[in-house]
C-alpha cells in the first residue's frame, strides 16, 4: 500500500472549461482526463432519467446499489451497466490508492467513520509531536527448539506497522499527543503496513495519558 488519500468520489476538483462547454467523467476514473463536450445549443445535451430525478450528461448519479459508479453518457436507457454504471473491486477514489506521495512519505493511517464497515476513509491522520505508542504486552516463548524461536521472532518482527517514526506491533495502540486535541481516534495495529484508525464520538473520548508511552 503506498498511501490512502479520501477523496468524494461526486466531487471533483472544477476543471476551467470553453464557454457553452462542459466535462464528461468516466466511471472508471477518479475526476481524471474528462471529456470536453461542446454541443451546438444546450438542447442537444443527452439526460438521463434516474428514480425521477433527471441528470445531465457527464454528471454522477446514484442508484440503489451503493457499489455502483454510475455517470449519464449519451444512450442511457435505465440500465445500469457499463459503459454507465461500473462496479470495481475497489472505488478509484476510496481505495489505497498510489495517488499522494506526501501522505505516503510520512506514513499517515487512514481514519474510518465505522468500525464495522471500514470501506471508506475520510480523512488522514498525520503523527505529530508528542504522539506516542501504548505497547501490548507479549510474553516471550521459551522453547528448546531454537529453530521455533526464530520463527517466532521473525514473525514478531514482520506484523509492524508504521505511523511516522513510530513503530507499532499488532495490538500496540496509538497515545495520542495532548498537545494537538484533534479528533479523538482509537488507531490499532491490526493490518500493517499502517494502523486502524476509528473516531470515537466525543461523549465517549478519553485522553487519559498512560505511562507506558514509548515516544
């Protein structure tokens, strides 16, 4: 994974456009290289008609499923299938995608609304001074077959994950730094390479300082 970035999918950067012109998008791209359409009037536009609500060419529209990407081209007849409506096995905007080296250089975590359904991040979360990481304890295994040993240090050494310059095994939890009160997270390292960030409602935020803190 070389970085999250979170992007709304239905809304993209304004693109400077001729005069009676407009962009098509296409669902297989993340507001990247749109068409340039410009009809003679605007009459010659092609709609689309979806759940009653009438959508012009080359705009976003929802459906049902909310797996579908869908965008109104030319030919639409209320069938959502490609070219109009794709599925991917990941959003081209919500995944992990390979898209922002800064987030990528300094390992940043992606934060989730819901626990449960951890499909679309929202923002980023940065490590900034006084972050620290609270370690889970595992006791070490003593074995007299030192081939066994290995293998489990090396395991121990290979489930880490990255936040900044810290450096988190699985089950070691995020300390937040009280110096920068941003929004309250429960970040885990559950799946490196980067740690699970969740937020946690305010009313049930605590910022308790522990002192097994590694900085």
């Amino acid at each position: 994974i070389a970085a999250f970035r979170c992007i709304d999918y239905y809304n993209c950067a304004m693109t400077e456009v001729k005069e009676s012109c407009y962009l098509r998008q296409t669902p297989t791209t993340c507001c990247k290289n749109p068409t340039e359409i410009c009809p003679a009037s605007d009459e010659d536009i092609p709609t689309c008609e979806v759940n009653s609500n009438v959508y012009l060419d080359g705009e976003y529209f929802k459906v049902n499923d909310p797996d579908l990407i869908c965008i109104c081209q030319p030919g639409y007849k209320g069938l959502n299938v490609p070219p109009f409506c794709i599925k991917p096995k990941h959003s081209p905007c919500f995944h992990p995608a390979f898209s922002h080296g800064d987030f990528f250089r300094r390992n940043c975590a992606p934060v989730f609304k819901d626990y449960a359904e951890k499909n679309t991040c929202y923002t980023m979360r940065c490590q900034v001074p006084g972050d620290g990481v609270v370690h889970r304890r595992f006791p070490f295994v003593m074995d007299d077959n030192l081939n066994k040993n290995i293998i489990i240090r090396y395991s121990f050494v290979l489930d880490m994950c990255i936040f900044g310059n810290l450096i988190m095994h699985i089950g070691d939890k995020l300390q937040q730094s009280p110096k920068f009160p941003l929004i309250c997270l429960n970040c885990t390292c559950e799946v490196p390479p980067v740690p699970t960030c969740i937020e946690i409602p305010q009313n049930n935020c605590t910022r308790n300082i522990t002192t097994d803190i590694a900085l």
